[in-house]
C-alpha cells in the first residue's frame, strides 16, 4: 500500500532494456517488430512495475516502455500526422534541431492509446498508477504545422485529443493523469496566454488527481548546454506558478535536486500537491538517502507535508538501467528517513 506521508513517484520514463531497444539514446531503435515487439514491451512494463515496487516507489508509472519518445509516443496514434516526410526544425526555442513529423490535416485519434499499458499495470500492482502524456504546448514545439495555421488551434487541437484518451484512461482504473510541458520553461507568455488553458481542456470531466511535469530537460548535452546560458538563478518557475497556483490541475512536478532553482518559489503553488524533484536525472551520481532526505526536508520549509511527493527532476530514458534502477532505491530510501525525520 502506498504511505501517507511523502509517497514517492518518477517523472515517467525509465530506461529501456538492451533487449527492447537500444539504449542511453532518446529515440531508440526496436529490436523486434510486430507481435515479438509487443511482448516485450510488455516484459519490460512488468520489469518496471516490480522494480518501482522493490524499490519503495508508491506511485507507479509503466517507465514509457512502449514508447520510442514521450511526444512522438502518442503522435503516432494521431491521423492527420505525416511521419515518411520529416522536416528539419528548431525545437525548444531553436535549444536544439529534430527531424519532426509534419500536420497535413485534421487531428483524429487512431483508436486507444495507452490502454495496454494502463491495464497492464492496474492489474499487477495494488498501488497508485499514474499515465504521463505529452501536454499540448510541447506536442505542438515538436512537429511541424501545414494545417491549422495558428499554434493555439493547433495546441487546442491536441487537447480534444489528449482529454478523450484521459477520459478512457481513467475508466482503466489510473489514479493520476500527468501532462508533461517542459515547454512551459521556454514560452512563459505563452502558457499565461493560453497554455493553462489547453491544459483546462486536457482535463475536462476528469475526477481522477490530474498533473503537470515542467522540468529543464532531460540530462543530454543539449539540455545541459542550455543550462549553462540561464545563470546563478534559473526563475523561470517563478514567472509561471502563480497561473499554476490558480490552475485546476492538482499536482505540480518540479526540477529541485542539483538545480539552480530557488526553493522558496515553491511557496507560489499554495493550495497544490508539489512533485518536488529530489533525484537529479541529469548526474549519473547516485543520491544517498541522506540527501534524498534533506532536499525534503529543505522543501517542507515551502510545502506542506501532506501536499509533498518526492519525485525525480525529469525522465529517466536515456540512462543507464543499473544507475535509474539505483536512483530509484536512493527515492524509496530517502522518502523513508525524512519520514521517520518528519513524522511529528
């Protein structure tokens, strides 16, 4: 069962197995295909759900395993979607380039998306499950537009979309459905304007905890470079968790462990549950529990115990299995000690 106090949880993805995919990379290739390919993603969301499970992790995600990118994961569900003709395009305000598919016309969903997953967790675990999709702001920052013309109609889109898959994940039995928009970091004017909006849409007629993953990136050089660019101080937070704050979504996933992040912008979520990141993706040094436990208790100056799950800063895909699968035990572990710390 899951524990009350700070019940811990990951950002969503964690590494694929070598007998999957290949590995350490953000766009792998298959190493099977047809009815092979979908046994084994399979066999590795059951690996995952069991080493969450050892590991002391109360709410479970399937580790993206059926998955070859977090954003291109569900967009290859998506009709209207030209994936044999890739463009060449500037993501994440140009941070970096990606060949991404093209929008030719209007927006449908093939058929269910993640409900393998979904019921294939429900049915092997007794603890929470969470399902993260790719929230309307990052989808639309990564492809290419010949369709709709204008990115709010696009993002909007994607959000009728996105809501009609939550809707039918919810009826498999998933606790918390989770849109992650690291693209929340990059257009700030944007997500004011009408980025908590199209998320509003996400999560329209949902009763299941619904959250939002705004994190610096995963740990590649990319990421790492851009960084390096945004100072002694990275407030970008600052500038959109008071619209969070005001928000209709529950749960607010943030980056904290080795980030240059002010912890006291936490206190701008007043009133949500606060994903506090205490495991760095970025570093391939694992965290003692005793680290683990302090970046808690730093956090609880600005969060209040029962609204705190720690969590990892972002996605685990691109690292080595044995360094997440020991990050994980450094979260189970850690949570544990801040609660005997914190427990009064």
């Amino acid at each position: 069962m899951s524990n009350a106090l700070f019940p811990t949880s990951i950002a969503g993805s964690l590494p694929k197995p070598a007998w999957l995919s290949e590995t350490n990379v953000l766009w792998p290739q298959w190493r099977a295909e047809g009815d092979e390919l979908a046994s084994a993603k399979r066999d590795a969301t059951l690996l995952w759900i069991k080493e969450q499970e050892d590991a002391g992790v109360d709410i479970l995600t399937d580790g993206e395993q059926s998955r070859q990118h977090f954003v291109h994961g569900f967009l290859a569900f998506v009709e209207g979607i030209d994936f044999d003709h890739k463009v060449k395009m500037g993501i994440r305000n140009n941070r970096y380039d990606a060949m991404v598919p093209v929008v030719t016309g209007p927006l449908k969903l093939k058929g269910r998306v993640h409900q393998t997953e979904a019921r294939l967790m429900r049915a092997h675990t007794d603890r929470k499950v969470k399902i993260t999709m790719p929230g309307p702001m990052t989808i639309i920052d990564t492809l290419s537009d010949n369709y709709y013309g204008d990115k709010q109609k696009l993002a909007m889109a994607f959000a009728a979309l996105l809501n009609q898959e939550a809707r039918a994940l919810q009826a498999d039995g998933v606790d918390i459905i989770q849109f992650d928009e690291p693209a929340f970091n990059v257009y700030m004017d944007d997500v004011k304007r009408w980025g908590i909006d199209a998320l509003h849409r996400c999560i329209e007629g949902l009763v299941c905890k619904t959250a939002v993953h705004i994190c610096y990136g995963y740990g590649i050089k990319a990421n790492l470079d851009w960084k390096a660019t945004l100072g002694g101080e990275w407030r970008q937070y600052e500038e959109i968790f008071p619209a969070l704050a005001a928000s209709k979504i529950d749960q607010i996933s943030l980056e904290c462990m080795n980030a240059k992040v002010p912890m006291h912008l936490m206190a701008l979520l007043k009133g949500k549950t606060v994903m506090v990141g205490v495991i760095d993706v970025a570093s391939d040094v694992v965290e003692t529990a005793e680290q683990v436990a302090a970046t808690i208790g730093k956090a609880l100056e600005f969060v209040p115990r029962d609204k705190l799950i720690p969590c990892t800063n972002c996605g685990m895909a691109p690292m080595d299995r044995d360094i997440a699968r020991a990050k994980l035990c450094a979260l189970g572990a850690g949570a544990r000690l801040a609660r005997a710390l914190y427990a009064a």
